[in-house]
C-alpha cells in the first residue's frame, strides 16, 4: 500500500509539473531579433477618444524562453520579473512609472491616439524590437472628462494563449478611469 502511495503521489507530480510547464514549452521560442509593434487602442463607451498622450519605455531585454533581463534606464532598480501573478505586475508597473516621474526618465518613443483613438509604436519609422515595456498614459481631458489611464507593463511579443503562438503585432486597450469635470455655476456676485 505504501508503494502504491508513493507512485501515485509521483505520478500526481509528474502530472501537475507537465501541466504547469505545458503552456512554456508548448509556444516556439521568441524570435528576438523581429521588429515588434503595439497599437493602442483607446475608447470609451465605443467611441474612440483622440488625442491622448502615451509614452513608452524598454524596460527589459526578452530572451528566446521569454525570460526578462532589466536593461537601460532601469538595469539598477531593485526590482523582480520572475513568478509575478497579475496583481504585482499591475503593481510592479506602478512602481516603474514613479521611478520615470522621480529620475525623469526619457522615454524609447511617444505620441499621441489619432482620431479613431488609436496610436501604433514605433512612430516616424523607428524600430522596436522584442522585450518587456512600459506604456503611460498622461492625465487628459477633452473639456467635458478627465481620464487617468493606468500605467501597464506589456511583453512584445505577446503569447496568445489560443493559439499558442508570439503575436509580434499587438493591440491594446488600456485600463482607464473617466471622471467628469464639475459644472461650476456663474457668480451672481457681480449684479
């Protein structure tokens, strides 16, 4: 009986480790050395909202096995990329944006969402290739609403777990508040 226990709890870890590692092993290895891009997307309610200012940063190398190495600007931050859940990646991409505020850092590329709310990097022909990234969003207002876009880090390329293949060409939309902007009364003071 107890030889019976010991392979099954075997076989039970066996098991579990194929179908932890399946996915990584699964997907083909990361051709780093082809140009990458990303498309942000930026709506509300359906309805694009232009003009919208958005800078991006490299914040790591990616290795073929989608490993992340911290490199430029943020080589020297004391923080992880390895066995992060998504909640401390949301805020791992917190702490990275007020590093950029706090050193000033420049950003890799900018621009701002065109009139269908879109913005695509590399802009004015430059390249982008593979590794980890870090897009912020400015606060803006369209007069009527502000909105406070959060902060998010992204691989490119980016696995899409469907087809369990590297997407070099991303689309996003991104996490954002909308907040409207407070009708102030005229001044019946004056009359």
């Amino acid at each position: 009986m107890r030889k019976i226990k010991k392979l099954s709890t075997a076989f039970f870890v066996l098991v579990l480790f194929l179908t932890l590692s399946a996915p990584a092993m699964a997907a083909a290895a990361i051709d780093t050395t082809h140009p990458v891009s990303l498309t942000i997307s930026y709506q509300q309610d359906g309805k694009p909202i232009p003009g919208v200012p958005f800078a991006l940063y490299r914040v790591a190398d990616v290795n073929a096995y989608a490993e992340f190495t911290l490199s430029g600007d943020f080589k020297n931050y004391p923080v992880r990329l390895d066995g992060l859940d998504s909640a401390a990646w949301r805020a791992l991409a917190e702490t990275l944006a007020a590093y950029v505020q706090r050193d000033r850092l420049t950003p890799l590329d900018s621009g701002v969402t065109n009139r269908n709310g879109e913005l695509t990097f590399p802009t004015n022909g430059k390249t982008l290739l593979p590794g980890l990234y870090l897009v912020i969003g400015q606060i803006f207002s369209d007069g009527s609403f502000v909105y406070t876009t959060e902060p998010f880090l992204i691989c490119l390329p980016n696995l899409d777990e469907k087809t369990d293949t590297w997407q070099y060409d991303v689309t996003v939309s991104p996490k954002h508040t909308r907040t409207p902007i407070p009708v102030v009364p005229p001044d019946d003071t004056d009359k």
